[in-house]
C-alpha cells in the first residue's frame, strides 16, 4: 500500500481519483438476501388508539455482498398503518424482492429500488428494509456514512421526542418529571383513546407540571371522531401543543380539510400520508400543516428524502418518526435523516430505547436529550447476529 503521507498534494489528489474509479468500476455484488422476523420485547406496554403494542414484531432484512461486507435494514410491521403483517412482509422479500437483487451490483442500488413498484404493489414495510439494508451495504463498500450518500449531514445533533402514553395523568407525569430531569426537553402526548375532556385536561395538566420550557404535541392516531378533535382541541388549547397528530382516520382528508380550518392548534399528518401525492394532496386541501415521515410508510430512506424535499418546497414542518418499536438499525436510519433534513422543527421520533434489549452492540444512545448522528460507514451501527437469532420468530 501507497504510504499518501509523503506524496504531494497533486500526487495524493490523482491517488485518490484512480482509487475512486477502481472502486466504482468493480461491482459490488449481492450474493445472498435473507429477511428475518423477530419480535422485540418492549420495556413495558405503550397504548395508542386501536393497538397496545407489548412485542414489537419486526422485519429484518440482511443483504451480503461478494466481498463479505453485510448491510442491514429494518421495518415494523404496522397493520393499522400500513396493512402490513410480518409473515406478508417476509414473502414480499423472499418471493418479489430477493430475486430481483441477487447477482446484481448493489453500487446501483437507485436502479435497483426503481425495479420494486413494478415487482410488488404496496408492501413499502418490505421495499423499506431492503432499501435501508442496500445503503448500509454501499455505505460500508465505499467507507462513507448513509448521510453522506444523500448528500452530507446539515446537522449532527437531533432532538428527539418522548411518547406518554400512560392510562393515568399522574403516571404520564411522573414519567415526564424523571426523563426532564435526564435532559428531555420535548414530550408527546398519545391522544384519541379516551374521553376528550378527560384527555385536554390532562395535556393541561403535563403542561402546567412540566412548565413553560418543554415541547408538548399530541398524536392521536387516527382515533378521534371530528367532534372530539375539535372539543380536544379547545380545550387543549392552554396547553400550547406545537401538533395535534392525525386526529382523523386515514382516509379522511375532507374531514381534516374542515378540522384544519376550526382548530387553533396545527395538523400533522402520519396515517393519511403514504407516499408524496398524499403529502401534496393534503397541502392542497389546507389539511395539514406538517407531515410525519416514516420509512415504512415511503417504502424506504430515498423516498422519506424525496418526500422530505417536497414538504420543504411547499413549506410544511417535516417529524421524522420511526414506529414503535424499532431497534437502533431503523433508529440510526431516521438519525441520518434527520442530518439532512432540510428541516426538523417538528421533531424526530426514535423508539429503540423503549426496547427491553437492542439488536445492535452499539445501541443509540440520547444523552441529555440529544441524539448524536451515528458515526462511521454506512448506518454506523454493528448489529449483534447472535441477539438477531435469539429474538427471530419462526
């Protein structure tokens, strides 16, 4: 090997570039593809309008390379959210996606991913993880972070938000207090399975507890009529949220349309957006005032920066959000993100935390309230394959 340190300048620099052409001219090849159920334990229970989630059923997706290198990706499944269900998710790569990929150079992972939508309708949980795996794989081939292949972080720190989602106030306070004091600075309240009164007055209640300083928003996961979202809403109002998150069911976008128009307090958008013409649609309506993106719901990382693009041009806030509950491969997927987010005033959600064990030996970790973009090549992350095997499900 060339000791650079003693070449000039002019010799290190076309060094360099003839590297670089030797390396873009070899193909990386993908030689095996396997996609692995697993079902995650949380730490305790969290409840949201139609699901309690105890287990976190998730897909994995491993992609190996001709050269050894392995890239991973991930994706929950999410039935009331994207219809998938892990054992659809499984066939989708085994049956559709796998073929399409083996042999191939995975240095042409754009090519590739284009070849999904017309092998397979829908299933974007699939096309997500086997996305997030591709970029991890070259990432790690060409020694760069995923953030840098879409471009170059803006940011290297992220503040991520916390989910309360306790049946009692005093519990969700309580919680709220102890993770304040460890450095979390922005709470969001799980809305939309209980009586509206009863849910204003608690969000009035954290406010007035937790004080002026923190970010509070509310996500009801589409389980609100419209009458209680507009009760909820001025009732809440005192409690200053900076979102109401999808109070209204997916497909109702005239009713946020006319929900938007009475209440005071911003739209956002999660269960209604699945892909950019719905985020265009909305915002056409007046529907909603930001959009939260998820990889699972755009079918991976290349369509959440597409769809993140869009949101910037026509002025909507941009929430990053993975789903609960998802390891530190989708955590460090939505990090990386999140450092290239033209903006990310509505805030960044990461769920591995609420895992009883992580997958990867270097867990994420958010201290003092931050959460700092994973370093090294591709995600950054070193996954643990005994902890995959242990936690896999038949």
């Amino acid at each position: 090997m060339n000791d650079l340190s003693k070449e000039t300048p002019k010799a290190v620099n076309k060094a360099r570039a003839a590297d670089g052409r030797a390396l873009e001219s070899s193909p990386l090849r993908i030689v095996r593809v396997d996609a692995i159920p697993v079902a995650l334990p949380l730490k305790k229970a969290v409840v949201m309008a139609g699901e309690r989630i105890e287990r976190s059923m998730n897909l994995l997706v491993r992609v190996e390379a001709g050269n050894g290198l392995v890239g991973w990706g991930e994706a929950s499944s999410a039935p009331v959210m994207t219809g998938d269900l892990l054992p659809g998710m499984v066939a989708a790569v085994d049956q559709r996606l796998a073929p399409l990929l083996l042999g191939e150079d995975a240095l042409r992972r754009a090519a590739l991913i284009r070849r999904f939508d017309a092998a397979l309708v829908g299933n974007t949980g699939a096309k997500c993880a086997v996305d997030m795996a591709l970029a991890d794989l070259v990432g790690r081939h060409l020694g760069v972070s995923v953030a840098e292949l879409f471009g170059g972080p803006v940011r290297e720190e992220l503040v991520p938000m916390y989910l309360l989602g306790n049946p009692k106030v005093e519990d969700d306070i309580a919680e709220a207090e102890r993770e304040l004091a460890a450095g979390w600075r922005v709470f969001k309240l799980k809305v939309g399975f209980k009586a509206p009164l009863e849910e204003a007055a608690a969000a009035l209640e954290v406010r007035r507890c937790l004080g002026d300083d923190v970010v509070l928003c509310a996500d009801a996961n589409a389980g609100m009529t419209f009458a209680n979202a507009r009760l909820f809403a001025e009732r809440a109002l005192d409690a200053r949220l900076l979102f109401l998150e999808q109070p209204l069911g997916s497909q109702d976008f005239d009713g946020m349309a006319a929900l938007a128009k009475v209440c005071a307090i911003p739209l956002n958008g999660d269960e209604s957006i699945a892909g950019v013409r719905d985020i265009q649609t909305l915002h056409r309506m007046g529907a909603i005032q930001g959009a939260n993106i998820k990889t699972i719901k755009m079918g991976g990382m290349g369509p959440a920066v597409d769809a993140m693009t869009i949101c910037s041009a026509l002025g909507l806030h941009i929430n990053l959000a993975c789903k609960v509950a998802e390891s530190s491969i989708a955590a460090a997927a939505i990090a990386h993100l999140g450092s290239v987010a033209p903006n990310l005033d509505w805030g960044l959600n990461v769920t591995q935390h609420y895992l009883a064990e992580d997958l990867c030996e270097n867990a994420l970790q958010i201290e003092n309230g931050l959460l700092g973009r994973p370093l090294g090549p591709g995600l950054g992350v070193m996954v643990s394959e005994e902890r995959v095997a242990r936690f896999r499900i038949p």
